[in-house]
C-alpha cells in the first residue's frame, strides 16, 4: 500500500493539469474560469496573444479556426461559445476536428479541448447554435504555447447567428511552409522571437480597427503610440500602445479638435498599468479631467510593461453619459485622437509630449476599415513659409543693406540702386511668407496653441514685428531731414529685433509635438546661425581694412551710419564701387549658396516629418520594388 499511494498521487496530478495528452479537465472551476492549473498556478502571459479565433458562418453553423498569424505553434487551448453576457451556449461538433474533443461544462459539448500536446499550427472546428437562437456570439478561448506559456480570454469578433442564417467569406490565412531536408540534415539554429514581431498589429483593417500616430505607421507598423478598436459583444475593447512613454490614451472627439471629448487613458503605476476615464477641456484650457468616477464604463482586461512598452487592454460599455453628454458607440461615429506623455500627475495626465494625431474623419467603431489620419498640409506650409522667411529673404536683404550699398555703383533696377531694389524685394517677400504662415497656422487650430512652449508668443511679437516694419519705412522722413536719424534708428531696432527673435523662435518649434521635427533639426539651425554671423564679421572686418588702408570711409558698420543722411556711406568717389567690391560679391554668392542649401534642407525635412519614419518607408518601398 504505500508503494501505491505515490502512484496515486501523481495520477490525480496529472487528471487535474491540462495542457496534458488529454487536455482540459471537465471541472467547473475550468469550465467557469477557463484558466489552466498549471504547475498549482503559473500565471498566464500578461501581453498580447500571437494567436486569433477567426468565425464564419456557414450553413447555419459557425466554423473557428485558431491559428497565428505570425506562425507560432500551440499545443492545448480549450474554446467555448458565449454570449455578451457570458452565459455558455452551442454544441461543437467533434467530428469536424481531429485535434480535439468535447467537454460538458453546462450542457453536452459546450466546449471543446485538444486530444493531445503535440504542436499545431491551426485547428479548425464547427459549432452550432442551440436551435431557434439568435443574437451575438462571441468565441472564447485559452490557448497554451506551452506547459508554462499560456493566454486566456483570447476573443473573437462577435457573429451574429439568425434563423435565416447567413453565409461568410472564405478567410484567407497567411501559410508557413518549410521546405524539405535531405537525410541526416541538421538546420541552422534560428533565433526566432517575438521581439521584432509585433502582434498589437495582427488582425487590423480585417477584424479590429486601428489608428496610429505617425500618419501610416499602422501598415508600416512602428506606431509611437496606437488604438485598436474591437466590438466585443455589447461592449468595445480598446487596445492601447505606446513607446516610452509614462500614459497614453484615445479620445473620442466630434471633431478632429481636443475638446469636450471623452477619454481612455492607461497610466503607468509603478511595475503596473492602471486604466481612467477623463474629459478633455479645449482653448484656453487644454487639459484632460479625470472624471469623479475614473472607471465609469470601463474594465482594465489586460496590461502590461515590456522593453518601455505600455500596454492595456480596456473593455468600454457601448454607451456612457460624461457631463451630461452621451457617448454612443454603437450608434454614432467619433474621430479618434491618439495621444501620449512622458509624465503624470497623481490625478492626471501630463501635456502629450511625446504624441498626437486626430483621424481625418469620424467613423464607426465597429467599422474596421483603415482610419486616415488628419491632414497637416497647413502645419508643414506654415513651417517651410517662416524658414523660407527668416533663414531665407530676411537674412540676404539685412546683408545687402548694412554691406553693399557701395557695391554696383551706377547701375539701378527701376531707378533704384541695385542694393535698394534687391533689399526691398527680399523683406517684402519676408513680409509677404510671415503674414501667410501667421495665418495658415489660426486657420488651423482655430486657437491659441496649448503646448507649453514659447513658440507661439515668440512667433507673434516677430509678424507683429515684421508687420510695422514696412509701414514704418513707407512714411520714412527724407535724407537730410531732422527726424531722418530717428526712423534710421527705429528701422535698424526693429528689423534685427524680428530677425533674432524669429531664429530663437525656430529653435522652439523643433520641440512642438506637432512639428514632429528631428533632434539634429538644432544642428542645422546652429550651422545657419555660425554661417550668417561668421560672413557679418567677415564683411565688417573688410570694411575695416578698407577705411585704414584707403584712410577714408568706405561701407562702415552700420550703427556709424544711422544718424543722419541715411546712406551708409560718404565714401569720397560715389561714381566708383568701394574697395574690396568683387571680395563681396563673391562672398555675397557664397553665402546665399549655404543659406539656399540650408532652407532647402530644412522644408525638405519640414514637410515630410516625421522624417525618420518616412525615410523607412522609402527605403522599404523601394527594397520592395527591387
């Protein structure tokens, strides 16, 4: 008798282990909770299933196949019918499968569970409704890669079963073949992982809808920070992701505009993830309120921290009521607003430093169609119009008015001075980009600027300032007048005060989520910034030079000018260029060169920011094609 007793034990070990040759025990705390015993508990996998149950109705029955899409083998799963309410129903058909047998939780093969642990690449079984059943059915499963790695509540989309019945379309899944070996073949060993696979993407446009910032970074699948949406009986599951990042969250919006939205957001606590509903607030105070109730209409299904990755997964009810405002899942469409911080507050999200993108369009939730993302033409025009503006026209006409007034002597464009004509065609263009990108950018967000960032205040006191500018010069005091040396002054104040305050201000914009601008943006700017003030000390340090060695005035620094006449010069010989006239020119050729290869290079990456993302797609496409 105790030679036996171990025996025994080890045998009820083994009935009570599924994922075992003869899978899932009939129990009712499996058939309740679906959750394998497991080593007396292994956890399950906190992270997204690499695997899927895929529907289709056919004959009046339902066929389910499970399966990966990344080509992931699994060895036991164990699957039921339910509907929205969870309440187990159907009969599946063992005879359709090989792979497994029924269980009786509830009634008579109710569920079903494999035969034995060998690996298996997909699994297909029918199931059939009780008779006379109509409504939403959604398969539940626990599917396990192995003894110890296992994901439960693996959910298909919700079918809708009728008397009629109704027929799917034949799913189309992606196949994983192996070529044959010769005899005695040892394959190379393949690090094989998930870390480059993401299966947050598995599934989009064809059973969830997803969204994601940068624009098209769901099909390239490098999202910053993404939602997937899917219906869930009566309720809607939100996935969120997010890289780095302390939250991030989706909006429900009417508009492509942060305000009066409702708000999911999972937050980063401590080794965990915790999941609130907010309200956002719009212009002046923008801002997301956590609600009262922080979980009103929500349940945190799963969540997870992986490698800086934020995870959650959150059940919505289809219909809530937030200040008074009903949000409708299922019988209005919203635009989605996407967001992520690098920061909280204990009550609060932080401002979206990391991210933000509107969708284009408000769509059904239920409707899994790819999602556009909001057009930014307007931002990325703003942008190319000030740096064609500040770093462009503006720096060559102050050029040409402090350096070369007493260069092409004699020769006028309209009866002005080559000088005058090419300075004033310059600023009026600076004029004429700020005053367009001042209004491009009100047009596009309809408000003052939420981020905190002094962009927005150094760029309007530079259009307020470029604004007076040409005014000012229109109703100039002629050479020679008494108030002359005032206006010279206030002109020369007022065009440098622009000029320097619109390159700090270019300097803040690379910080703008908005802008999505690189880091070595700065370095671009700083080599602008060593080129214009090295070819300004060059040009004076001429001058210089030129006045000792000619022991007269030749072009002075300009402040040596500004009290009187109003020319930069009274160089004795006014019918020849002053000296050292074809060194100028040619530095003046030079330096627009730099400064036109600098503009280019930064509305080039201006416009198609984020660049990085977009110059990965390039090369993507263009490997493809090749």
């Amino acid at each position: 008798m105790p030679t036996v007793l171990p025996h025994i034990l080890l045998l009820t070990t083994l009935t009570l282990t599924w994922a075992l040759p003869q899978g899932a025990p009939n129990s009712e705390q499996v058939c309740h909770t679906m959750t394998p015993y497991h080593g007396g508990g292994i956890r399950p996998q906190g992270g997204i299933s690499p695997y899927e149950v895929h529907p289709r109705r056919l004959g009046g029955r339902v066929m389910i196949t499970v399966t990966s899409g990344l080509g992931i083998p699994f060895q036991g799963f164990l699957m039921q019918g339910r509907t929205p309410d969870g309440q187990v129903l159907g009969q599946f058909d063992s005879a359709s499968i090989n792979e497994g047998h029924p269980l009786d939780c509830h009634d008579p093969a109710d569920s079903i569970t494999h035969n034995s642990p060998s690996d298996k690449n997909s699994i297909e079984v029918q199931w059939a409704p009780p008779p006379g059943f109509e409504g939403p059915v959604v398969f539940n499963a626990t599917i396990a890669q192995s003894y110890d790695t296992f994901w439960i509540g693996v959910e298909s989309r919700p079918v809708e079963i009728t008397k009629r019945g109704a027929d799917d379309p034949q799913i189309a899944f992606p196949t994983h073949t192996h070529e044959p070996t010769p005899p005695n073949f040892t394959p190379p060993r393949v690090q094989a992982t998930l870390e480059n696979i993401d299966p947050f993407y598995v599934g989009c446009s064809v059973a969830k809808l997803c969204f994601g910032s940068p624009a098209n970074c769901v099909g390239n699948k490098n999202c910053k920070a993404a939602v997937a949406v899917s219906v869930a009986g009566d309720k809607y599951d939100f996935e969120l992701k997010a890289e780095n990042a302390a939250w991030v969250g989706v909006g429900l919006s009417e508009d492509d505009k942060m305000g009066d939205d409702s708000v999911v957001e999972c937050v980063q606590r401590g080794n965990g993830v915790a999941a609130f509903m907010s309200y956002t607030s719009g212009s002046p105070n923008y801002g997301a309120a956590r609600l009262p109730n922080s979980l009103l209409g929500i349940q945190l299904l799963n969540s997870s921290i992986v490698n800086g990755v934020i995870y959650c997964r959150v059940r919505r009810d289809a219909l809530t009521i937030i200040n008074g405002k009903p949000f409708d899942l299922i019988g209005r469409k919203y635009n989605l607003l996407i967001a992520s911080g690098s920061s909280v507050t204990p009550n609060a999200v932080s401002f979206h430093d990391q991210t933000y993108l509107a969708s284009a369009q408000p769509q059904a939730l239920a409707d899994v169609s790819s999602l556009a993302a909001k057009s930014k033409l307007l931002i990325r025009l703003h942008g190319a119009f000030m740096l064609a503006a500040w770093l462009g026209t503006a720096s060559i006409g102050i050029l040409l008015a402090r350096y070369y007034r007493q260069t092409w002597v004699g020769k006028q464009i309209m009866g002005k001075d080559i000088w005058f004509a090419w300075h004033r065609t310059f600023m009026v263009l600076t004029w004429a980009l700020t005053i367009a990108a001042f209004v491009l950018i009100f047009v596009e967000l309809k408000a003052w600027s939420g981020e905190r960032n002094p962009h927005a205040i150094l760029g309007t006191l530079t259009t307020l300032l470029c604004f007076i500018q040409p005014i000012g010069a229109y109703f100039r005091p002629h050479p020679g007048t008494p108030k002359r040396a005032i206006f010279n002054w206030l002109h020369w104040s007022v065009g440098n005060a622009a000029h320097i305050i619109a390159i700090i201000t270019l300097f803040f914009a690379v910080k703008l989520t908005k802008a999505e601008l690189p880091e070595f943006f700065d370095y671009i700017l700083v080599a602008y910034v060593v080129v214009h003030v090295v070819t300004h000390l060059v040009l004076s340090l001429m001058n210089c030079i030129a006045e000792r060695s000619s022991e007269r005035r030749v072009t002075a620094f300009p402040m040596k000018d500004l009290g009187g006449t109003g020319r930069s010069s009274v160089y004795e010989d006014r019918s020849a260029d002053a000296p050292y006239s074809t060194f100028r020119r040619a530095l003046l050729a030079i330096y627009i060169v730099i400064i036109l290869m600098i503009v280019i290079a930064l509305i080039v990456i201006t416009a198609l920011a984020p660049i990085e993302e977009t110059w990965t797609t390039l090369k993507s496409s263009v490997m493809t094609n090749s």
